[in-house]
C-alpha cells in the first residue's frame, strides 16, 4: 500500500508540471520516510549525491553534449543535407530520402533528437517545401529523421539506460549500429512508398552533374572523421567509451576552429547549454536512485520479477506486453523520465527471463523514437512545428506512415536479435 501511495504522488507531481528528477527525489525521500524514518532517508541523501556523480561513465554525458553544441555551432549538418540532396534528390522522393540520410549521420555526430530535428527543421525542411513537397509528408520525415540521434552513437540515451541497467555503455552504442542504419532505410523506404502513390506530393529535384557532387564530399569529410573517431574507437577497443566522448568534444572544436566559426562567446553559450543538460540529466538520476532506494527497501522490484518469472504464459508474451506498455507511455510522457522510471525494475524482470538486457535497451530506444512522433506529447513534432512554423497537427500527420513503419523495424529486431547483439559480440 505504501508503494502504490509513492507512486501515485509520483505521477502527481509529474501532472503539476514539478521536473522529472525533482519528482522523484520527492517522492522517493517520502517513501524512506514512511518505510523506515527520517535517519534513513537523511542517510541515503548524504551519500547518494556523491555515488551517482562519481560513476566514470557519467563524464560521456558532459562530453557527447558538447560535441552535439560544437557541431551545431560548426553548420556541418546544413553541408551534410546539401551532400546527399545532391546525390539522391533526383529521384523520386529523393529530398525526402536525402533528410532519412542526414538524419543518420547528423545523429552520428549528435547524440540529442530535439537538437537533429531543429537542425533538419531549419535545412532540409524548407528546401523540401521549395521544390514542392506536400508540407505535411516533409514536416513528418523530418521529425522522424531527427529521432536517429537517440539511436545511433553517440546517443545519450543508450548511455542514460546503460548506467541505469548497470550495463556495458561501449556494447550499448556499438549495438546501435545495424538497427540505426535499419530504421534509416526504414524511414527511406517509406518516403519512396508515398512518393511512388502521391507523385504530386513528392517531385524530382533536378539532376546535379557527376563533378559537382565529387566536388561536394569535401564538406563531409569532417563529418566522417568525427564518427570514426568516437564510434571506431570505441568498437575497436581503443578507447572508452568516455574516452571516445572527451575525443570527440576535442574534434568538433577542432571543426569549429577550421571552419572559422570559434569565438569566445560561442564556445562559451555552447560550454553553457552541454552544461545545462548534463546538470539535468544528473539530477534524473540522483532522483531515480533515492526512488530506486525506495522500491528496494519496499521488495518491489524483487517480488514482482519473481511474480512475472511466475506466470504461466510465453516469455515473449511478456515482452510484447511491455513494449506496448512503453509505447502508450512514450505518447503522454518524456523519453528520459521513462528510462529513469521503469529500467530499474523491467531489467531485472528482462534478465530473468532469459533476455539480453543490451538487446532490450537497443529495442527501448526504437520505441522511444515513436514516443518522439507520437501525440500527443511527441516531443520531435513540437520542435518542427516550432523551427519550421507548421502547425503540430500537419506534422503528426505526416508522421503516421512512419510509425507503422518503425514497428515493422521493432518486429525485424525482436525476431532476429543478431540484428543487435552480432557487433557487440565482436568486441574487444
């Protein structure tokens, strides 16, 4: 009784609008106190500060931030659409094509959706709309594209879930891989698809000469430098994962400086923001570890994985259960207060069934993204709505073909799970 109270005031407090970590924390200290008493939850709070901050992986955070503002700060995404849009535009839905494209690889370098969405919002966007794309399809396949940061590394996601589960980070982001460029193709695939039905909806952009797309490459160049130097050396085994993301952070300021765009006042604002969002995320987790603290003194988690492990049904009924379940919270609720929330208690569940916790995670982030495109609160759609001056609903609605595709992507990765776990397994 006295956890089901908890949670309640939880989600209370998340309804009258208190920030996720905040909530938490309160809810959670409230939950020491009525388990045991005031010693305790003073206790817990004297030594939970200094354990959650002090884990060596949390420095990723701070670092993948940084390289994210320091790209932007840089304008490689503006040359990264120009590249494919050159290669691919010419073809049918080819604008649309070249976003999926830009996407990846801005999320590549870019590990926060709501930042790759502004930046598609403000490039690939508009010039859709110019060459007379329907508003509503180009509106749709840039909220879609910008969710490719959440999954393919650097993503902050993958690393928030892997200090959650207690999981390695580096088979985390290198597990992203395969199904990042899965869901790019995805996304490709259905922009064909109603190019090929809506012809009006989606025409041809004109053909550009052999010479000048070579000529054009130049500008990526960066680009992919940066993605071997923090993905290829985590894969390779020669640096960390925080080690890949302090060399990362060093090599988009090295962009910002040959691009001449460094300044003091820009660096600075860029320092600031990272700054800001890695304070908030830290703050999620201190609050998730005193509500963690909380479920454990109450025997939660432990009586319910046993009960689940219990039940005389498939495992994969199980898991189809759930992920629907995170498919109607990531419709009413933020992607990070979901992670900090329920992976404390799915993975051990997970576990016990016999799951591999790294596959999971990869398939909670494809599942997040929908969260992302899904009203009424997919957060994407509001950034483009916002960047793109279109009205929220026109972009829902062109999101729609995408989430049926996305799921067909969640049945690929449930079906075959090499499709994630075949590169980690490789590691060194």
């Amino acid at each position: 009784m006295i956890a089901v109270s908890i949670i309640i005031l939880l989600f209370l407090l998340l309804a009258i609008g208190v920030p996720v970590g905040f909530s938490m924390g309160v809810a959670g200290a409230v939950g020491l106190v009525a388990v045991g008493n005031l010693d305790v939850m003073l206790s817990v709070l004297q030594t939970s500060p200094l354990s959650t901050v002090s884990s060596y992986e949390l420095i990723t955070i701070p670092m993948f931030l940084l390289m994210a503002e320091l790209v932007l700060l840089s304008g490689i995404a503006d040359d990264l659409f120009t590249v494919t849009a050159a290669w691919i535009g010419h073809v049918r839905g080819g604008l649309g094509m070249a976003t999926a494209l830009s996407g990846a690889g801005f999320g590549a370098i870019c590990g926060t959706s709501t930042a790759s969405a502004a930046t598609l919002s403000a490039t690939s966007l508009p010039a859709m709309v110019k060459q007379g794309y329907d508003p509503r399809m180009a509106a749709g396949v840039v909220a879609v594209s910008g969710t490719l940061a959440m999954l393919i590394p650097p993503s902050v996601a993958l690393v928030v879930y892997g200090l959650l589960a207690d999981v390695s980070v580096g088979k985390l982001l290198v597990g992203g891989i395969i199904p990042g460029i899965i869901v790019t193709f995805t996304i490709m695939a259905t922009v064909w698809v109603l190019a090929v039905l809506y012809p009006k909806e989606a025409p041809c952009s004109p053909r550009v000469s052999l010479l000048d797309r070579l000529r054009l490459l130049r500008g990526v160049g960066p680009m992919l430098l940066l993605m071997i130097m923090v993905t290829g050396v985590i894969y390779s085994g020669i640096a960390t994962p925080t080690e890949a993301s302090a060399l990362g952070a060093t090599g988009a300021l090295g962009i910002v400086i040959w691009r001449r765009r460094c300044s003091w006042t820009n660096v600075r604002q860029a320092a600031r923001r990272a700054a800001q969002g890695t304070c908030m995320i830290a703050m999620i987790l201190l609050g998730a570890q005193l509500f963690g603290y909380f479920f454990t003194l109450t025997h939660v988690t432990q009586d319910l994985v046993t009960w689940v492990a219990e039940l005389p049904t498939s495992r994969w009924v199980i898991m189809v259960v759930l992920l629907s379940m995170y498919i109607v919270l990531g419709a009413f609720m933020d992607q990070i207060a979901i992670l900090v929330l329920t992976v404390p208690v799915v993975v051990p569940m997970i576990v016990k069934l016999g799951f591999d916790p790294i596959w999971f995670g990869v398939i909670k982030i494809v599942i997040a993204e929908v969260g992302m495109i899904t009203p009424p609160i997919g957060l994407n759609c509001y950034v483009v709505s916002r960047y793109a001056n279109r009205p929220v609903g026109e972009v829902f609605r062109g999101t729609i073909p995408h989430i049926v595709a996305h799921f067909l992507a969640i049945a690929v990765f449930l079906l075959f799970p090499q499709t994630i776990l075949w590169l980690p397994s490789l590691m060194r």
